[in-house]
C-alpha cells in the first residue's frame, strides 16, 4: 500500500527512539508466525506512555521491553489467537496472541490497563480465531488483576483524569 503523499517513511532501528513532534516512538523486537521480522512500538506523548503489539505473538523480548520503558498506561495487543492455513504445512499454532499470553505479556510490561485489538474477523478462508476472544480475555485478566478496556473502532481511549 503506498504512502499517502504528504507522508515519509523513516527508516528505524530497534530501541532507537524517533522523535515525531510532541511523540517518541521506539520500535522494540516482535515476532509473527512465519518468522518474518516485525516491530512493535512504544509511544510517548502527554505524560502517557503506551505499548502498541500489532500483530505480535508471544516472544521472548516482553521482559526487556517492560524493564526499559514500563510501566505502560495501556498495552494494545492481539488477543484472537488466529491460526492460519496459507503456509504449507500448516502447523496449526497461533501465529499471534492468543487472550491468555496477551493478559500475561500486559502484566510484564506492566501495563496498567489491556487494550484488545485485531479480533472479530471472521469470514476468511483458513483463518480461524479463537472462540470468544474478549470472554477469555476478561476470565484471564480477573485471574491476573489486569484491568481491560474495549475500545470500539474508530473511538478514542479517554484517560481517567
């Protein structure tokens, strides 16, 4: 998908922060299905710092993040645990959080609050999410005292003042 015009891509390193304006974000490491190298981001601005998790599974690099920048007021992370079929073979495995790993990827980082994203999709062929997603992700964040916040598409996450 091509970059709107006005925009400009801007090359990044792993942990170095990019100053935007009020914002600084800073890519640290994630992970996907396939390998394939991928980045989540840390976000400053306002006095609020939050942790954005794409299309993240679970990895072995939540520790130093959470160490190097938590605590987080909000962590949005993955919470389908969608399995795919387009790879052969097919393994079977989610290719990203499933509710469980995103309550405890929030609790390392320690994120004050979980924001749900990327679940509800439904209606493409061999992908398939796990059953009840927001269900299983409030049973494991009470088991976990996470608070979680859903934020319905296009709405934005006010702050408690």
């Amino acid at each position: 998908m091509p970059l709107p015009a006005a925009a400009r891509a801007r090359p990044s390193a792993l942990w170095e922060p990019q100053l935007l304006g009020d914002f600084t974000a800073t890519p640290v490491p994630a992970s996907d299905g396939y390998g394939d190298t991928q980045v989540s981001w840390v976000v400053t601005a306002g006095g609020r710092r939050i942790f954005h998790g794409g299309d993240t599974q679970w990895h072995g690099h939540w520790w130093r993040t959470g160490r190097q920048f938590g605590p987080f007021d909000a962590a949005f992370l993955p919470i389908n645990g969608a399995t795919f079929g387009w790879r052969e073979p097919v393994s079977g495995q989610p290719g990203v959080l499933t509710p469980e790993q995103a309550v405890a990827a929030a609790a390392i980082l320690g994120a004050r609050t979980l924001v749900p994203i990327h679940y509800g999709i439904s209606g493409m062929d061999n992908y398939a999410e796990v059953d009840d997603p927001l269900g299983r992700l409030r049973k494991a964040a009470g088991d976990h005292a996470v608070a979680v916040r859903v934020v319905e598409p296009g709405a934005w996450l006010t702050w408690p003042a």
